[in-house]
C-alpha cells in the first residue's frame, strides 16, 4: 500500500522536475529540440535531441585523442619512449583496471570466477600487441570512483591501463569539475548511448516497442539524479519511474511496474542478457563516447594505444567484439565502429 | 399459578391498599392521606433520633456506612492495582512479542544476504536458519495481530510487506544461483524493503506497548491513593464514633468497637504492605529483566542490520565504502543498547574489528578475500564473533524475557487475597460497630 503511495509521489515529483528540463531546454540555445514542429518523426527527433558535446579548454571536441601519427601497431622500433611501457616490460605483462559487475563489459563469470566481456577482450587483444602474455594480465577490479585516481603515478596501486565503460569527457582530460585528477584518453572505441529496454516476445521475435518515441503514457524506469533523466526531458509524455539504482530497474521491469529502463545501451544489454524477455531497442539519444584510461603523463603511451586501436579497427576486431557481446542483446544493424578524432595536444588542455 | 390463587388477606390487614384507603385499620402501615402519612413517618423517625439513644442510633448507622464504604473502597483499590499489573503483565508479553518478531525478520535478513555472497554454495545450516527465523516471524505476527485493532491493523500491514520481502528473496537466491547480476538487485529491494516497510511499524508497536506498560504502572501506583482513603473513612468513622462515647459515657472503651477499628486497621495494614510489595517486585521486573530484555532486542536488531548491511556492501562489489555509515550507525546502537551484564560486549567488539578488516580488504581492491573473509565461518572470523554475540544474546534474552514474564505475571499473586481480607474486615468492622453500640443503646431500655 504504502509503496504505491510514496512511489506515485516520487512520479509526480519527477514529471515536475522533468518538465521543468523540459521548460529548461525550450530556453537553451543549444537544444532547439522542444521548439522543433511537431512533424518532426521520432527518429529525426532522437537525432537532433543528441546536442554536440562542448569542446574543452583547447577548443577540440572531447573524443579528439593524440595523433599516433608515425606510430606504427606492428613496428616497435615506431614507439615513442614511454614509462608505462617500460614498466609493462620490466614486469613482463600488463596491469589493468577494470569493473568486476558490468555484465557484457566486464563481469565474473559465476561458472569459472574469471572476468569476461567487451572491456577483458579488448585489453586481450591490447596485451598481444604490446607483445606481453595475455594470459598474464593482471586484472584490478575496481569501483567507478577508482578509474581516474588510479591512473595516477603516485597512486598506491597503479595500473597501466583502464578498461571500465568509461565515458571520454572534457573534466576527465582536464582534471577539473568531479574529476579527481586528468587522465589521458585512447580514441573512441565504442559509442555508447541512453537507449531504452523493453519487453520482448523471443518466440514471435517482436519488442512490444520500437523506440523511446513509442513508450508515450507508459512508465520508464531511471534511477534518481543521473544524466539519463535529463535527456528524457525530449519525451515529456514518457511517465519516469525513478529508483534508487538502475539495478533496480530491472526488479521493477521484471515484476511489472515498468514498461520499460532507460540507461547507456552497454548496461540495457547487460539486463537483455539476463532476461530472454528483454532487449535493447531503439537509437540512441544521448552520445557517450567510450576510451581507454591512461596516465595523463604519458602522451608516448597514448598514441601507442591509438596505433593499436587503428589496427583493431581496421582488422575488423571491434566490430568482432561487437557482435560478440553485444549484438544479442540489441534490436537492429550494428552500429559503426566510431571513427578515430586527432589533434589533442595535451598542454594546451589548461591542466594545473 | 401463583397469580390465579390468591390467598385470603390476614384479618385486619389489607388486600390491597387501594381497597382500604379511606377506612381505619390496626396496622402500622395504616395508610392515610399523604400529608398526614408522612408526617406520621418523620414523627417516628424524630422519635426514633430523639434524645441519647437517637444519637446513639445515628452514630451507629454512620459507623456502619464508614466501614462499609472503607471495605468497598479498599477491595476496589486491591482490584485496581491486581488488574493493572495484570496489564501491564499481559503488555509486556506482547511487547517482547513484538520484539521478537524485529529481531527474526533482521536475523532472516542478516543470513540471506551473507548466505548470498556464497551464491550456490550457500551452506544448509544457513538456508535453515533463514528459514526457521521467517517462520518463527510470520507465527509470532499472527499471534501479535490479535492483542487489538491497532496490532491487527499495523501488524497485517507488515504481513503484506513481508510477503513482498520473501519473494524478492527467493527471486535474488533464483537468479544468483544462475550467476544472474539482477539477483543482487533483487536482495538490495529486499533489505530496503525490510528497512522501510517491516520495521518501522514493529517499532511503532512497540513503543506504543511500552507506553501502555507505563500507563498500566502508573495507574497502579495511583491505586494506592483509594486505599488511603478507604482507611481514612473507615478507621475515622469508628474512631469517631468511640471519641462520642467516651464523651458520653463513663466507660472508656467500648470493647467490639475497639475490636473492629483494630482488625481494619491490621487488615489494611496487611493490604497496604501486599499492595507495595506488589509495586515494588513489579518495578523491579520492569526496571530488571524487561528492560534488559528490551535492550537486547534492541541491540540484536541493530547488530543484525549491521551484519547485513556488511554483506550488501560487498554484494554491490567495489561500491560497498557508500554503506560504511550505515554500518556504523547500526553498531553504534548494538553496542550502547547492550546490558552492562550482558557478556556479548566482547565479541560485538571482536566482529566489529573483524568487519573493519573486511572492509580494508574491500577498499583496497580485494574483493575476493573480502568476501572469503566475510563469509568464514572459523571460530576467529567475523561471521564466528557475530554467531558467537548472536548465541550469547540470544540465551541472554531468552532467560531475561522469562524472568520478566513470569516475573510480572506473578507479582499481583497476593493482592485478590489482600482485597477479599479487607472486604471482609471491613464488613466485620461494620458488624461490630452496630453491635457495640447497641450494647450501649441497651443501658437506656
């Protein structure tokens, strides 16, 4: 009894603070989506709700990594000087960081108690390029709190890399904002995106919905105060049912009290993964650019980990690991594999 | 039958006052107009009153009337304490009822999220702890329900959200056993429900029983006030009453009288002394081995959130450092609320710094050995100490809860006895006091 009566005043008090977004974005220069007519189909309306991430303190977009110009993957006599490198091969394998419960991404299996998923492959591939044993990675599971800190050189445990769904952002490159300290960031090598997860028939192979558009007078679950309920502002008639922790979500999905969650497409999946009646539909509406984490000292290291994600590009292994893990859990084509953006200088990010 | 056969009137007596009115008889209930009737009436009454012996009459009847009302006003004093006792006996067992339902359900929920760090290989002997505690809860809330509206009221509505509770369990332990992430949502839903939903209201019924315990005591102790009373009109009335034939008469002491004002003083003395006796034993259960066994209840619920909340920290994997206040709040309260004579301080203290081991292992990045840690069972683990606090308490509490109960049922034992004592002294007081003055109404025939 009383859980529907708080939990329709928790309704309320988020349609309020939505359409207050709402009223917000109608006034912001940057998201002329609300002043848009009407005729605007869905899908239009979900590419242009996507505003262009702002450029930070040196002007370039957040996604623009180090140019690995003449930096060859497979020639190592190309490789700049690098600390971090030469610390990976006195120690003869790699030390990374990564998260420990982000089904798809990085996960323990409860069959064998290893790690598995997008993020524990592409560091796989990363170590056999390096040219040290992959089998002796050493994994760090760590928190979300922990990506940046433990980039640091003075860290208490550092690690050369981080592979953890982590978002590239102007803050993280320049140490500033919630950012504990700057990091370096590798190119881009998986957009994520705010998505939405809806029933799905596995028998007649049909979502009951087809996009956010589509979820109009339904509830959508979102847990409180992240970014995800600002980019619904869009869709003032989708009714946010807000909870504590998007794991939550899918305890309300399954018992019935959401049509549907929202969130970054990389978590949807992993719920999909996990309910044979659940999947991702829909094109994204909010653009979160996922790279690797590197010591913000160490720009040798950073196109290093370009060039060998040039050629993971190229080989056609991010789109492999993809498919691998995330194409089950997704209606639709794979998206593209995003493109790598150059032109960073990391002194002019204004880091103190 | 007895209407159809009437049986001839007396000679000289009416059938009915109505055939006679208007003819004179012999009778002494001739009846007459109303006026001189009456007046014939208070002729007799003022003849009856008149002069010594009339005095005399009165004071009788006034001693009489005295002890009466000190023999109903003491029996009614000795009822009233017996019966708020028995109140706040019967108040007490349901509040350690009540109590006892807190401490299950927080026990059930302290052994399911651990039990849940072991996914699969959850341990038989926990399975069953659970579920021995859930149903203890869900037995001991039926019988809780029925004390009165507000219980069945409250206590149905924590049936309801325990109901959500267990199933959330079962879809945790389903979904953790397929190596499911959900499942650990489902067991953070669960607990916060418990939190929200089963506690709260369990507290408020208790705190509305504690506060109907101090009602029942107070009103207990008020009645001692009626005995005082009943003494004051009793012993006053017969003590006055030989103050007027001393006056009077040249005999000093009249011997019934004297009799009387003594038997109903000894019998309210003993009334009065059973009355402390029973307020006195009564404090000191309530002040004893209830608010002991109140404490201890408190501390276990609070324990048990702080184990619990020591699992669902490293359930939530690498996040677990946001739960650390709660924690420490819920150890705050299991410490302070223990009984200086309960003897579990020391192992409270000895998981509390076990707990803080597993939460070093966990901040710094071993998860793995965190949870190893947390879910050993060895003597010297932190699940040992808590097992060996949670057995210490709990025969602790168990033969507190005893004490109290037993305690409290059998402090108002003497006090009917005690009433029906001065019940009858006082109607014997009233016996004698006719008596003795008749004795003296004689000496004017």
């Amino acid at each position: 009894m009383t859980m529907t009566v708080s939990r329709s005043v928790l309704l309320g008090a988020a349609v309020a603070s939505v359409s207050a977004l709402a009223l917000a974005g109608c006034a912001s220069p940057t998201k002329a989506l609300s002043a848009q007519p009407l005729s605007v189909g869905p899908v239009a309306a979900q590419r242009a709700a996507i505003a262009p991430a702002k450029p930070c303190k040196d002007g370039l977009p957040p996604v623009a990594s180090i140019d690995p110009g003449n930096v060859s993957a497979t020639d190592r006599s190309t490789w700049p000087e690098s600390a971090t490198l030469s610390k990976i091969r006195e120690r003869g394998r790699l030390l990374v960081g990564t998260s420990g419960d982000v089904l798809l991404w990085g996960a323990r299996s409860p069959e064998t108690g290893r790690l598995a998923g997008y993020d524990i492959d592409l560091l796989r591939e990363v170590a056999i390029k390096l040219g040290v044993d992959p089998e002796k990675t050493e994994y760090r599971v760590i928190n979300y709190a922990e990506r940046l800190p433990s980039l640091k050189t003075d860290a208490s445990r550092p690690v050369d890399l981080v592979a953890h769904t982590m978002t590239i952002n102007c803050d993280r490159w320049q140490g500033t904002g919630t950012a504990p300290n700057a990091i370096n960031f590798s190119s881009e090598y998986y957009s994520s995106g705010q998505k939405v997860l809806v029933r799905y028939n596995p028998i007649t192979k049909k979502p009951e919905q087809n996009s956010i558009a589509s979820l109009n007078g339904k509830k959508v679950c979102v847990p409180k105060g992240s970014t995800n309920i600002d980019n619904l502002a869009a869709y003032p008639k989708v009714i946010p049912l807000l909870v504590d922790d998007l794991g939550e979500c899918l305890v309300e999905f399954q018992e019935g009290n959401a049509a549907a969650i929202t969130g970054d497409d990389t978590v949807l999946a992993g719920f999909a993964a996990q309910d044979p009646y659940a999947k991702v539909v829909g094109e994204a509406f909010s653009k979160e650019p996922y790279g690797l984490g590197i010591n913000a000292d160490d720009p040798g290291f950073t196109r290093i980990v370009n060039a060998i994600l040039e050629d993971l590009r190229s080989e056609g292994t991010l789109q492999a690991l993809y498919d691998r893990w995330m194409a089950k859990a997704v209606t639709g084509p794979a998206p593209a594999v995003p493109k790598a953006v150059y032109g960073r200088d990391i002194s002019r990010l204004g880091r103190s | 039958m007895s209407q159809t056969i009437v049986p001839p009137a007396p000679r000289g007596m009416p059938s009915r006052p109505a055939v006679s009115t208007g003819s004179s008889g012999s009778g002494a209930t001739r009846p007459g107009p109303p006026s001189s009737r009456r007046a014939s009436a208070s002729a007799t009454v003022r003849h009856y009153l008149d002069g010594s012996p009339g005095r005399l009459r009165m004071i009788s009847a006034m001693a009489v009337i005295a002890t009466v009302l000190a023999a109903v006003l003491g029996g009614a004093a000795l009822r009233e304490r017996s019966a708020a006792l028995a109140e706040g006996a019967a108040t007490a067992e349901h509040l350690l009822l009540v109590q006892d339902i807190q401490t299950n359900v927080t026990e059930a929920d302290a052994v399911a999220s651990n039990s849940f760090l072991r996914a699969g290989l959850e341990l038989p002997a926990q399975r069953a702890r659970y579920s021995a505690a859930i149903a203890t809860a869900t037995r001991e809330l039926a019988i809780a329900a029925r004390a009165s509206s507000e219980d069945a009221q409250a206590l149905g509505a924590v049936n309801a959200a325990l109901a959500t509770y267990l199933g959330r369990v079962e879809s945790a332990r389903a979904n953790n056993r397929q190596g499911l992430p959900v499942g650990a949502s489902y067991l953070a839903t669960a607990s916060a429900l418990l939190t929200s939903e089963v506690v709260p209201p369990l507290e408020a019924r208790a705190a509305a029983d504690a506060a109907m315990i101090d009602a029942a005591y107070a009103r207990a102790g008020n009645a001692r006030w009626w005995l005082a009373l009943a003494a004051l009109v009793g012993l006053g009335g017969l003590v006055w009453a030989q103050l007027y034939l001393v006056q009077h008469s040249r005999r000093i002491v009249n011997v019934p009288l004297a009799a009387s004002t003594v038997g109903l003083l000894v019998a309210l003395v003993l009334a009065s002394a059973a009355m402390a006796l029973a307020q006195s034993k009564a404090d000191g259960v309530r002040h004893g081995a209830l608010w002991e066994a109140t404490d201890l209840s408190r501390s276990r619920v609070a324990a048990f959130g702080a184990k619990s909340v020591e699992s669902l920290a490293l359930i939530k994997r690498g996040s677990g450092a946001e739960l650390d206040p709660a924690w420490d709040t819920a150890m705050v309260t299991a410490q302070r609320s223990l009984p200086p004579t309960s003897s579990a301080e020391g192992e409270l203290a000895f998981y509390a710094q076990r707990h803080g081991v597993i939460r070093t292992l966990d901040a710094g990045g071993d998860w793995d050995r965190a949870v190893v840690a947390a879910v050993s069972t060895a003597k010297d683990s932190a699940d040992g100490h808590f097992t060996a606090y949670a057995e210490r308490t709990r025969a602790e509490l168990d033969d507190r809860a005893a004490a109290a109960s037993s305690g409290l049922n059998e402090v108002g034992g003497s006090l009917l006895p005690a009433g029906i004592l001065v019940v009858l002294a006082g109607l014997l007081a009233a016996a004698g006091a006719w008596w003795g003055i008749s004795l003296r109404l004689d000496e004017y025939r």
